[in-house]
C-alpha cells in the first residue's frame, strides 16, 4: 500500500467528526486524543488508510483524513488574524508561481500565506519571508513544521520596506499594512514580467499601492474583492447559508515591465 494512503507515525491525521469539529493531530505511539466525544488511542490508526471511520471510548464515529493545505491553514497557531484561503487562492493564482519558483513574501505572520506559498513552490523553490517581529516568526516555524514545508522557507527578520536583498524573483507576495513603501524594492528584486501581488483591508490602502505600481512602471494591474458565500444543501430547502464570509480584503496585482532603456542592459 503507497504510505501516501496510509497513517504513519508522526505524521499528521485530521480527526473529522462533522462540519463544525474536526482535530489536527499528530500521530504518535502511546497517546490518545481526548475530546467531548470521548478519547480515541492514536496507536489504533498508525497504519490504516486515510478515510477510516473509527469510534471514540463512548462510540462516537470520527473519519481519519490526510490534512488538506486548508485544514493546516485554518488550524495554524497564531496571535494574529490569518488570512482565508479564498484570497490565498486569488493570491497564488495571479503570483503565477509553481515548483521551481523564489518568491518574496512579507509579512510572515502566523505564517498561513507563508505555508501556501511554500506548497505550491516545492520541491525546487524557495519563500524568503520578511517579518520584523521574532515572536510571530516563531509561531511561523511551528506552523511551516506542521505543514512540513518548513525547508522550502527561508525566514528573515528584517524590514522590506527598507530593502529586498534577492534578485531575479519570479514573484513579491505582500501582506502588510504599507505595501505602496515596498513597490520600488519589490521592482528591482523581480525578474522581467514578474509579479507582484498585494493584500489590503481598505481601499485605501489599494489606491495608494495602485498609484506606486503605476509610477514604477508596473503593467497589467488589477484589483479583486472576493466574496464567499456557502450553500446549505437538502432536498427541498437549499438556499444560501445566512452566515457568510463578506468582505476580508482587496488583492491587486501587477506585474512587472522594463524602462524602455533597460531591456538592453
């Protein structure tokens, strides 16, 4: 059986009990997982298929499932706020990054863009992530740990709006408070046609950093809201659920063209 499909030892295990409560835990020999639902003896899955159904001490039925990029996302560590995977997606959809690629990224966090980013560079690439306050790096490195993406991460306690020390990057992802102060830095890091891509909780913020895109000579720009809205499902009553998730932020993005004289250098 692939060990992709199995439960290994000190590996991670998503203990599902329904939509509302599921666990992120590690398997390890000799413990047990307690819940309101009762406990469950973590040496009773090492070695099962991801996708059994097993029951608790008082015969509540959970499902084993291999950890989605999401779940390490929504269950990281933090003291911060982290941002939700549906702006992670726009993010790394129009970074254009894939395995092989060096990306910048700042700030670091609770590290969740930081573990995105780091999945989809892998096995080739690297994140080199700006953050200039060390307890929220540490938290960082649990959560990269976790997700075991940690050796694709090169943590750096510096301040990008006063420099970025790589060059030639394929893309400068920005999730910070002034990202209009990183343009011109982000600029000379980037490659030819690089990208750049920002998030902002205000227009504000948008408009400045739109203008910097601009007056350094940034092509392609652009900016989304998106909104999610779930659906709740049955026969006869489905409709939207009355809970939703509105607005989170704003992405732009850009990418990045050469003066007109630079080209030849």
């Amino acid at each position: 059986m692939p060990k992709r499909q199995t439960i290994r030892e000190g590996g991670n295990v998503l203990l599902y009990l329904n939509k509302k409560r599921s666990y992120l835990v590690k398997a390890e020999k000799g413990k047990s997982f307690h819940t309101h639902k009762g406990y469950i003896q973590i040496d009773d899955i090492i070695g099962k298929k991801y996708g059994t159904r097993l029951l608790s001490s008082i015969d509540v039925e959970f499902v084993a499932l291999k950890p989605a990029l999401r779940d390490f996302i929504f269950k990281a560590q933090r003291k911060t706020q982290i941002m939700y995977p549906k702006d992670i997606a726009l993010m790394v959809m129009y970074s254009g990054i894939g395995p092989g690629s060096h990306v910048v990224e700042a700030g670091t966090g609770a590290g969740a863009l930081t573990t995105a980013l780091a999945f989809y560079i892998k096995p080739r690439g690297c994140v080199y992530s700006y953050e200039i306050r060390p307890e929220f790096q540490a938290i960082a490195h649990k959560n990269l740990e976790k997700a075991q993406v940690e050796e694709y991460v090169e943590l750096k306690g510096k301040d990008i709006t006063l420099g970025i020390d790589e060059r030639n990057v394929d893309a400068v992802v920005l999730d910070l408070a002034t990202p209009w102060q990183v343009i011109p830095h982000a600029y000379l890091a980037l490659r030819g046609s690089g990208s750049i891509v920002s998030f902002s909780p205000t227009i504000d913020q948008v408009v400045k950093t739109v203008e910097a895109l601009e007056e350094s000579g940034f092509v392609d720009l652009g900016t989304f809201e998106c909104i999610m809205r779930g659906m709740q499902v049955a026969r006869g009553k489905t409709r939207p659920q009355t809970i939703m998730t509105g607005h989170t932020g704003y992405v732009t993005y850009a990418r990045k063209a050469f003066q007109k004289e630079s080209h030849l250098i």
